[in-house]
C-alpha cells in the first residue's frame, strides 16, 4: 500500500452511476467501511448465508442517501497499490464547489461516468466545464452500463467520439483523458478485465487510477498560509493557526502577513501540540511571530516570504463560470467571494468577455450581462483589501466561489492580479 495521497472527483449526469461505481470501488479494493461489513455479518449469520456481496455496498449507501446523510460518495477512502483515494465532493452536492475552492479538498484527478445508454447529457457538460475551469488534471472516462447495451462495441465507440468532441470543445487536452468501458454494477473492467468486452485491450478502471501521475507537492513554491483564526496563548504570546498551502515555513523565516502588511521573524512553530522547526503543504499550524499582536493580523490574511509576500488586489481579471443565479449579473454586481480563508465583497466591475461553452472561444466582448450556464472573464474589485494570487502562479490561492443568497452561484480562477 502507498502512501501517496489523490484526491479524486467522480463527476457525470445524475443517475449514470457515480455512486454505484464508488460502491464498486470500495468493494474490489476491500476498502467498504468497517459498520458495513460489522452490519453484513450479523446479517449474514441471522441468514444463515456466507459471503461477502457487492449488493451489501450499495444498499448501505443507498441507505445512507434515504436517511440524508450527507457521508453519501463524498469522503469514502480507498487504496490501490499505487494511491490513497478520497472521494471529494461531486459538482451538484449542496457545497461542492465552496468545500472545493474553500476546504481541504481541491480534487487532483477525475473519473467521469457517462452512461452508455444515453451519452453525454447536460449535466456531464457542466461537470466537464467546471473540472477544466478548477484545474482537474486527467480525467478517466468511464463508459458505464455497458451490461444494458449488450457489451456493444459501436455503442461505445459513439459514446467514446461524443465525450471527446465535449472534451475539445471545452478545451480539454484530449491526450489527458482515457476511456474505459465499465459496469459498475456488474464489474466490467474495474478489477479485472471483462470478458464481455473482448474488442477491448485497454486498462482496467483500478489499473488507469494506479496510472494516473502523483499530485506534485506544491514545495517549490513560495510559502503562502493563509489564515484561519487568530488566538493568544499565555506563555507564547499571538498564534496564528492555519493550513499551508504552498512552500516550506521555517524557525527564523522572516514573513510578511499580507492584506495587513505586518511582518517578523518566525520563533515558533507547533503541530498536533508539538514544536517543530519546519512545516510543509498540508500541514496545519500554529506560530509565533515576534512583534506581531493579535489585533495585527486577522482571518483572511495570507502569510507569505517577507522577500515575496503574498500579493494583494486593488483589482483583478477572472474567469468565472455561473452555476445558478435567478436572475442576470451585470456589472456592479457586489456578491461576496469566498477565497481561502477570506470572504470578501467585491464588485463586478466590468464583463470583458462571454466564452462560448461549446467552443471555449470568445462569443461575446463586453456582453451587458451573464447569466446560468455562461462562462466569461470579468474585472473584479474587492471592497476591502484582498489577498489573491494569479491561478497560473499558485492555483491553490488562485480560486475562488462567489456566493449569494445562501448559495454558491459561480466559481472561477484568477486570471491576472493588478496591485
Ligand atoms: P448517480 O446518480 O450517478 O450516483 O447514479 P447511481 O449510482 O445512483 O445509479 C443510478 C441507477 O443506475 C441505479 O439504479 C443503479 O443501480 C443503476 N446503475 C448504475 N450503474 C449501473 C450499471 O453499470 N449497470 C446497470 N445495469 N445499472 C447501473
């Protein structure tokens, strides 16, 4: 078993059978939670029958689904030889593109399942758009319910020529997706290759995961932490905690605090209540910084080299992608956008651009408004000082969820960073 770590997406239209191939998945990678199998047991020996069923996967999760529990496919675990899988989060779950942006989650990789009976539908559009737009790397296609078109091969080469036309028109490298055809129901090609499908010599689902390259750790870039809370600790003094999202934090660094622009050397660092003289991406943190007090710094700050501090906007250029608004957005448009740990209003200044989703080109310049289902590029000037990076610099603060009402109602990606 690795110990190497994927975060992985499962994404496709509603009822294509995401959550039956992570059933599939935990089952074959022995990977089913532990009150799962404790539960087929007592219900085996009542029974009186043996074995172990894929069956039993999936009513636990359907039950989980009827009782609203929110577990559902999101946050399962599973290993192959080469990875361990987390489940994130899927598009079209009450938060996803927030926890996505926000949390701990960004996805690494995707799995996209297309069922062969009905191919691409509106929703596979959407997922596909917004996993190019937040930075998914490869994509798995999953040609799935292979067992309802009899194992057809013409079947699934007119699903395998439709997603790739989605995946150009979106602007996907095509060279970075592989397609497989499954049942996650019955197990085609997940764990073994399928004898149903003797036209295809290609990778099984579990062999195109192992396959797929390793996350990079963001190491080499400059540190940037951004902050969470802000407390003081008798004996040590201020302690800002939060997670590092890029780069190396050591004893001595000299750091700069950015919207704040306070700065001090780093006396201290502590992880899971242990003092330690270096900290990396992922790692969550608490330090101390000489000369710096708590009313000096706040949540929504990112911490960063003194001698490359964090940048921050007087305005930026985006693109973003509208997922649900009742209505149109027009400039001066003054939603809150959720970036990091910050949250911060900001106004639409202009819209510069409409993309065509289908073509990924520019459709329109300087459109009067956007709505649902647009894609454009827009100037964005916060209202307070906001720290953000340039998507292409650091993608991990490069992000971000614009929310109103309750609701996230689009995601994007900055594209440049004017100071
Ligand atoms: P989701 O909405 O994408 O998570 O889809 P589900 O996993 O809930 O599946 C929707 C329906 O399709 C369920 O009734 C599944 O049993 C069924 N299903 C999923 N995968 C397959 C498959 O490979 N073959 C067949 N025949 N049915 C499947």
């Amino acid at each position: 078993m690795s110990e190497q770590h994927q975060n992985l997406a499962v994404i496709g239209h509603v009822d294509h059978g995401k959550s039956t191939l992570v059933g599939r998945l935990l089952y074959e990678t022995g990977s089913v939670p532990e009150h799962v199998i404790e539960q087929h047991r007592e219900e085996a020996e009542e029974k009186g029958k043996g074995g172990f069923e894929f069956a039993y996967v999936m009513d636990n999760l359907a039950e989980e689904r009827e009782r609203g529990v929110t577990i559902d496919i999101a946050h399962q675990e599973f290993s192959t030889d080469e990875y361990e899988f987390t489940i994130v989060d899927c598009p079209g779950h009450r938060d996803f593109v927030k926890n996505m942006i926000t949390g701990a989650s960004q996805a690494d990789n995707a799995v996209l399942v297309v069922a062969a009976d009905d191919g691409v539908a509106p929703q596979t559009q959407e997922h596909v758009f917004l996993a190019r737009t937040l930075g998914i790397d490869e994509l798995i296609v999953g040609v799935n319910k292979m067992d309802i078109v009899d194992y057809k091969e013409s079947t699934y080469d007119d699903v395998v020529e439709e997603v790739t036309q989605l995946l150009k028109q979106v602007q996907f490298n095509t060279e970075d997706a592989s397609f497989i055809p499954i049942s996650a129901f019955e197990g085609d090609n997940i764990a073994e290759a399928s004898d149903e499908t003797p036209w295809y010599d290609g990778e099984t689902l579990l062999e195109a995961l192992n396959s797929l390259p390793a996350p990079e750790p963001p190491t080499d870039a400059p540190l940037r932490l951004p902050i969470q809370d802000v407390y003081t600790i008798s004996g040590i003094g201020t302690v800002p905690v939060g997670r590092i999202e890029t780069g190396v934090m050591n004893i001595g660094d000299n750091v700069s605090f950015q919207p704040s622009d306070v700065g001090g050397e780093v006396k201290t660092i502590e992880m899971h209540h242990e003092e330690v003289p270096k900290a990396e991406p992922g790692d969550n943190v608490g330090f101390n910084v000489r000369g710096i007090g708590k009313d000096d710094i706040r949540r929504g700050d990112v911490c960063g080299p003194a001698d490359d501090p964090p940048s921050v906007a007087e305005t930026f250029q985006a693109q973003v992608v509208v997922m649900q608004h009742p209505s149109v957005i027009t400039a001066g448009y003054t939603p809150v956008f959720h970036a990091h740990t910050s949250q911060v209003a900001c106004t639409i200044e202009s819209i510069d651009k409409k993309m065509d989703p289908a073509s990924g080109e520019v459709a329109e310049e300087n459109p009067d408004f956007i709505q649902s289902g647009d894609a454009a590029v827009v100037t964005i000037r916060p209202q307070k000082p906001l720290s953000i990076e340039p998507s292409s610099e650091i993608p991990e603060l490069g992000s971000f969820a614009i929310r109103d009402m309750g609701q996230t109602i689009a995601a994007g990606k900055v594209l440049e960073v004017n100071e």
